[in-house]
C-alpha cells in the first residue's frame, strides 16, 4: 500500500515537473520567435 501511495506520489510529481517544465519551454521559444523571428537558427 505505502509502495502504490509513493510510486503514485513520484509519478504525479514528474508529470507536473515535466508540465511545468515544457510550458516554460514554449513560452520561451515563442517570445524568442515574436522579438526575432529567422534571428536564431
């Protein structure tokens, strides 16, 4: 029971980070392609 609580617990965390994580990204990659777009290839 404890092992399902915490694999359960680990998975959820590394689906948020990994949410978290690609949001950031694209956030990134669209204000890099709105100031300079063709800039950075």
């Amino acid at each position: 029971m404890d092992v399902l609580y915490i694999g359960g617990l680990a998975v959820f965390a590394a689906l948020t980070y990994a949410l978290i994580a690609g949001c950031g990204k694209l956030m990134q990659y669209r204000r890099v392609d709105q100031n300079a777009t063709g800039a950075r290839s």
